[in-house]
C-alpha cells in the first residue's frame, strides 16, 4: 500500500530507473531546491548535456548534505559508483595508473546524481583520446567586486583576438562570477602544446592590456582586473561543463550563451536549474545548436 512507502520517496523519482533517495532533501538551502528538482533537471537536460559530458574524464562536485555543507572535488572512482557509469584508465603524472569516471548516458549522470554530485567538471580531452585535448578555455576570473561590464568586454576582447588568428570561439556563462572562452580544437596537438599556446597566448594578453587582464593566478595581482585563467588548459585540469549546476547559493547554471546575448549580460548567472525547459528550447535553437563545434588547429604563435 502506498502508506508503507517511504515518505520522502516520491513515484517519479526515479528518471532513467535510477531511484533518487531523499528526494525532497533540500540542498540549496537559500532557494530551498531539492535532491529531487535537481535530479528532474539534469533528467530533463540530459541530451544537451550528454553532447559534452559523454566521452570525457569528468570531475564531480559532491555535496552530500546539501551545498551548504562540506562540498568535495571528487577526481578518481575506486569502485563506489559501480557499473552503471563508465571508466576510463590513466596514466598520472606522479606515476601510477587511476580510474576515472566517464559518463555516456542517461543512466551514469543520474546515478551521479542519486550519488549527491552537483557539478560536472570535464577533461580538455576525450575518454578515448586522452592525450589530445579537444578544446581549449580561458577562464575569465574577474576580482571580487568587479564590474561585470570588464567581463563582458574582456571576452568579446578575447574572442576578437583569437579571430584575428583564425580561431573561433563561444561563450559560456559560467553560472558564477565569471565568463569561459572556450575554443573548439580538433584533437591533433597534444596538451604540452595547447598548455604552450594558452599560457603564451594569456601573458602576451596580460601584456599587451595591463590595465584589464593578468595572467598571472596570484590573487594580490588582480587589482581590479581579470585573471585570463589558461591554467585549464594542461593535462589534468578540469572546467565546469555546459549546464552543469553550480553548487553556489542558487541553483545556476553554466550555461552556453551567444555573442549577442553576452553583449547585454547583467552577470555571470542568466540561468538556474528552474530554466529547465528555456534551456532545452535555446540548446535546439538555431543561434546555439552550433555553439562549441568548430575543427581548427592551433596556429603558430
Ligand atoms: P567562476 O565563474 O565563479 O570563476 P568557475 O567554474 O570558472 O566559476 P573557478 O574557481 O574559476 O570556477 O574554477 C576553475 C576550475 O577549477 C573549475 O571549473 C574546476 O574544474 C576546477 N576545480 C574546482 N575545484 C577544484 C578542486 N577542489 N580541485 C581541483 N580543481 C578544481
Ligand atoms: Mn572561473
Ligand atoms: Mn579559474
């Protein structure tokens, strides 16, 4: 009888087969949003996501009292998350060899889910070609206080310079403070050199516009400016992915944007997980359905 089900279970919790316990389990203490509306969304945005989570090492942010509470950055699986999300093997840079996790499908990112993870942090480089990185990111990371008006400007500054070197790029609201620069590659260099290219490309940028970028991460160098974070861009380093929920006060969301709508951004945080169905209009919309695809190579600096 339904009396002798668990109260805090719910029937339509259980996207994909994946049972969520606790569904009503409020994790975001400041917008009140549950275990179970955060599950429904990542349920919801699964195609999207898919399109950039499957097929890439993935670092989770896991919350299991909620995000209030003590968050941890979750690198390796030793077994916990089973089989129904995937694995990939590599080689550390300090020797040895660690499991991964790899998402592909609907099921691996609610079990993710089910396993209290709100963010999904992913490789620069596929699952299956690990060594190659598919995309490079700047980071935008503008100083406490900063108007964002500078972001705005910085990246559209970004994107201009990298256009006059043939590269395209987009832009991805980060659903926290700042904005992600990220250029599409089509895996033929390997990391030493997109670590190269990025962090020659950031001091030359830092250089030549003192007033609005550093590159370097020291936070006493910021001083009203941007720090370009290339820092993402080395064998290793992960990036928040496209809709992944933030664990922030709010549930936001970083999200792609285009161009045009960056121009008129109030800040870095246009979308939260209640944007569910907006999200997956403007995913399928002729302004977004090719952001992030583009096959160049880096060209010589
Ligand atoms: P914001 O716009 O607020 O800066 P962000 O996602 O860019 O949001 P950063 O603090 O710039 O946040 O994070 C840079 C990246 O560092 C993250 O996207 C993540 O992949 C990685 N990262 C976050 N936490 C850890 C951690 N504990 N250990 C290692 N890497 C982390
Ligand atoms: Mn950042
Ligand atoms: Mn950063």
């Amino acid at each position: 009888t339904p009396a002798s089900a668990p109260a805090d279970t719910v029937p339509d919790a259980a996207p994909f087969g994946i049972t969520i316990t606790h569904p009503d389990r409020v994790i975001y203490p400041k917008s009140g949003t549950t275990k179970g509306e955060l599950a429904a969304y990542y349920a919801q945005l699964a195609a999207p996501m898919l399109q950039w989570l499957a097929d890439r090492p993935v670092s989770l942010v896991r919350c299991p009292q909620g995000r209030g509470k003590q968050c941890f950055f979750q690198k390796h699986d030793s077994g916990a998350f089973g089989d129904k999300v995937d694995h990939v093997a590599i080689r550390e840079k300090k020797g040895g060899v660690e499991d991964y996790l790899v998402v592909n499908d609907e099921v691996g990112l609610l079990t993710c889910v089910q396993m209290n993870t709100i963010e999904f942090h992913g490789w620069g480089a596929r699952a299956s070609d690990v060594e190659h990185p598919d995309r490079m990111i700047f980071d935008l990371d503008p100083e406490e206080g900063l108007d964002f008006a500078e972001v705005r400007r910085a990246a559209v500054q970004l994107r201009d310079l990298l256009g006059e070197m043939g590269l395209a790029s987009f832009a991805m609201a980060s659903g926290g403070k700042g904005v992600h620069v990220v250029v599409p590659l089509d895996a033929t260099a390997d990391w030493p050199a997109v670590k190269d290219f990025a962090s020659r490309f950031a001091r030359a940028v830092a250089e030549a516009h003192p007033k609005r970028f550093t590159a370097n991460m020291r936070k006493i160098e910021r001083r009203n400016r941007i720090f370009l974070d290339w820092l993402r861009n080395e064998r290793g380093a992960t990036a928040v992915l496209p809709y992944s929920a933030r664990a922030r006060d709010a549930a936001t969301v970083a999200a792609p944007i285009t161009w045009a709508e960056l121009d008129v951004l109030s800040d870095a945080r246009p979308f939260t997980i209640a944007d569910a169905a907006r999200l997956i209009d403007r995913a399928g919309s002729r302004d977004l359905s090719d952001w992030g695809i583009a096959r160049q190579q880096l060209p010589a600096l």
